[in-house]
C-alpha cells in the first residue's frame, strides 16, 4: 500500500515539474512567433526600415542558437530550479523591457534578452523529461512538448494580430509579462530540482569559439537568400563561422570536460537521429516560408486567411503529438516515424503543382496532411536517438540535437530561397505569375526530395535498439 502511495506521490511530483516548465517553454516559443504581425506597426512607431525590423527576429534566432551549445553545462553546472528560474526571470525582465521600449535599440536589446532565456529553456525541459521518466514512458511524456511547439506557433500570429488591432504593438509583451510573472512564483514554490549538479569549470574558450562559430554560420545563411551566396557578408560570414567551428570541435577533443561531449556522435542511433532530424529542419521551411508567400501573392489571401490556412494543420500536430508519443512508447520508433515521413514527402510533393486556380480547401487540407506526417516524426525521431544516451550524456544530447536542427533550419532557408530565386529569374520570360510559381514549385519539389531523403535514412538506420527490444516486448 505504501509502496503504491509513494509511487502516486512521485508520479503527480514529475507531472507538476513538467506542468510548469512546459508552461515557461510555452510562452518562450509563442514569443517567437507573435512579432510578425506587429512589424509593421513597430516599423512605423520607432521609425524604422523593414531591414532594420527584420534584426528583431534575426537577432532573436541568432542569439537563441548561440545560447543552445552552451545549455549543457548549464544544465550540468546549476539546479534545476536555479537554471529555470533564471531563465524565466532572464524572460519576464526581456519582455517587460520590450512592452516599454521606446527605441529601437532598446527593444533589439529586449529580445536578445527573451532570446537568451528561450536558448536555454527547451533543451532543459527535453533533459528534464528524459531525467524524470523512465524510457518506456519517455514518449509521452516529450509529446507534451510537441503540444507546445504546436500549439503556440498556431496561435501566436492569429493573437498577435488582434491584439496589435485593438491595443498596439507594445500590449503583446505587456500582456506576456503577468503570465512569465505567474509561472515564476509557481516554480519558486512547486519546482523540485531533477538531476546532479557537477563542479565542472567553464572553458571560456570553448564558448568565445562556440559563439563565434554557430553564430557566423547562423548569420551567414540567414543573408544568404538576401544577399546572395556570392555578397561578402555572406561569405565572410561563412568562412569565419565555419573555421572557429572547426576550432571549437578540435578543442571539445582534446577538453576532459568539453563544453559539448561531441563523442555521443559515435553512438548510432544518437548520430543517425540527429541527421535525419536536420533534414526534416531544412524540409520543414518550404511549409513556412514559401507558403505564405504563395498564398499572399499568388492567391491574395489576407495575413489573416493564410494564418486559417495553417491553423488546422498545427492544432491537429499538437493534438497528435501526445498520441505519437504513445504510439512510440508502445510499438517503439520505426512504424510511427516511416508513416510519418511518408505522408510529408507525398503531400509536400503535392505542392510542386500549385497554380493560380488552387482553392483555400485545397491548400488548407494539403497543408494539414503535411503537418500530421509531421507529428509522426520529430518527437519520435530525437526520443528514439536520445534514449540512446547514457543519462549524464542527455544534456549534451539535447544541446547536440537542438543546435543542429537550429543550423539546419538556416542552411534550409538559405538553399530553398536560392532555388526559387534561380529559377524565377531563370523563366522570367513566361510571366511575372508564372515565374514565380515555377521558382515556388522547384523550391517544393527540392524539400520533398530532402523529405524522402529522410524517409530511406529512416527505413535503412531507425530501429530498436537493445534497451528498446527489452522495453517493448510484451
């Protein structure tokens, strides 16, 4: 009987735990999608130039993947409600800072600030799930973090855009704030820490050249689609990346304690997982990038008929994500994430032929299909190559895994917005429409081979490992 309390009291313990960091993560990832909406209305109040308003989200994404390699030993080094309550208030004071901001300047300092903290939040949570539950039930449990990584995008911009309407740009943070406000006095008073802390020392090195490196190769990709493969921003900004990368890797070798434990990357499913997701990173922004700009300037759609458009696709992928995680946890990685990619890779294939006759249904419904692939796929895909790690290697891992997927992303950016340019330019000649539909259709086509790239990785190199085999058999 004691043996059954005890084991209700420690279940409704790491249920608490995961209740209210998932909440801090939630906001954190609903403040990276709320901004756009607002652009124009901060544009004209600070007066300022679409370039200078896109820093508010390229400093937001540069500074968040700079953060991301350094959260392992973060999360090695401090408490868990140390380093969570930090952050949070790291997030509350960014947010605050950005709802009063009056310049420019003040308001780019106010989301590097939101953008520090959210660097560090996701890679803790996925290391505190994978901390708490044993493996037979980890699925579950990183579904709840899908709910948020589809829930919040969903939302954010529809949000966003109303209250920008009624209130201005300035009440989105303001609005924020209360609710960061909140979940701090909760996780000061609930919040149990989760792990053991180590003594490691910080190798400052190791973070200037980190810093250095992914925030080079992160900028250079990012301006690579604007300023072209061949401008010297980009390219300087390529190679300087690139070679203190290089650096940074040699040093984490010959380091006993790295400040990233790159040797993980020997271990199969760990390595295979992390490509195949960086993959599906780099196919995912064909979805959204370029649909939008189909569906605003090719079909005409208003910002808010493009947001319904998206919007069912991502409830139905956070609706789905606990559901993969049962599915994983039940029949293991394989089955969930080959059906997934399957579906992603045919129905983004499917937009290789829009045109200018496709209906909203159309469109909405492709859109969906895609997403729901999606559900099937990330959260199953990094559980399996995480489960993998030994559990004082989980914090590299998910730092490792993150960092990646945030490279991936850029370079996808980059590739897919080159090709479209390409071949825009290229058959100009057939129409000023046209043109741009043909760029938009090869950009689609180049995702949904990337997409089935992912889908024979995943056939050939996902399977159940021995610790899995031992977990799922009945």
């Amino acid at each position: 009987m004691n043996k059954d309390k005890r084991a209700r009291h420690e279940s409704e313990k790491r249920t608490l735990i995961v209740a209210v960091m998932i909440s801090g993560v939630f906001l954190a990832v609903l403040n990276q999608t709320v901004l756009s909406p607002a652009l124009p209305s901060i544009m004209e109040d600070l007066h300022i130039t679409a370039a200078e308003g896109q820093w508010l989200t390229t400093a937001f994404l540069l500074v968040n993947g700079i953060m991301i390699p350094i959260t392992a030993y973060f999360i090695d080094r401090f408490t868990t409600r140390q380093l969570f309550l930090s952050s949070m208030l790291m997030f509350a004071v960014g947010t605050a800072v950005a709802g009063f901001a009056g310049s420019f300047a003040v308001l780019l300092l106010a989301r590097i600030l939101q953008a520090m903290a959210a660097g560090v939040l996701m890679p803790m949570i996925q290391t505190v799930i994978l901390l708490l539950f044993p493996r037979e039930k980890r699925g579950a449990a990183m579904g709840a973090i899908g709910i948020v990584m589809a829930f919040a995008p969903a939302i954010g911009p529809t949000l966003s855009g109303w209250i920008v309407d009624v209130w201005g740009w300035n009440s989105i943070f303001l609005l924020i704030v209360p609710l960061a406000v909140i979940i701090i006095v909760i996780s000061f008073l609930l919040l149990k820490n989760v792990g053991e802390i180590s003594r490691t020392r910080l190798d400052v090195l190791s973070v200037i050249f980190s810093t250095i490196g992914f925030g080079g190769l992160l900028y250079g990709f990012s301006v690579a689609g604007s300023y072209g493969w061949l401008h010297p921003v980009t390219i300087v900004s390529l190679v300087v990346g690139a070679v203190f990368l290089a650096v940074f890797i040699r040093r984490q070798r010959i380091l006993s304690a790295p400040l990233l434990e790159l040797s993980i990357l020997t271990i199969r499913e760990f390595r295979y997982s992390t490509i195949i997701g960086m993959i599906v990173n780099a196919a995912l922004i064909a979805g959204t990038i370029i649909t939008p700009i189909y569906l605003q300037n090719i079909l005409h759609f208003t910002a808010m008929e493009s947001g319904l458009v998206m919007l069912p696709g991502s409830l139905l992928m956070g609706i789905m994500s606990p559901v993969t995680g049962w599915l994983f946890d039940r029949f293991g990685p394989r089955g969930v994430s080959v059906t997934g990619l399957a579906l992603v890779t045919v129905f983004t294939g499917l937009f290789v032929f829009i045109d200018e006759d496709w209906t909203f249904m159309t469109v909405c419904l492709i859109y969906t299909v895609r997403l729901f692939g999606l559900a099937m796929v990330n959260m199953p895909i990094n559980t399996w190559g995480l489960n993998s790690l030994e559990n004082r290697m989980i914090a590299h891992g998910s730092a490792i895994n993150n960092t990646a997927r945030q490279v991936a992303g850029s370079i996808g950016t980059a590739i897919l917005i080159t090709i479209m340019t390409i071949v825009s330019t290229a058959t100009v000649s057939a129409g000023s429409v046209q043109s741009i539909l043909n760029g938009m259709q090869a950009a689609y086509g180049a995702a949904a081979g990337l997409s089935a790239v992912a889908l024979i990785m995943t056939i050939a190199f996902v399977k159940r490992t021995a610790r899995d085999d031992d977990i799922f058999c009945d």
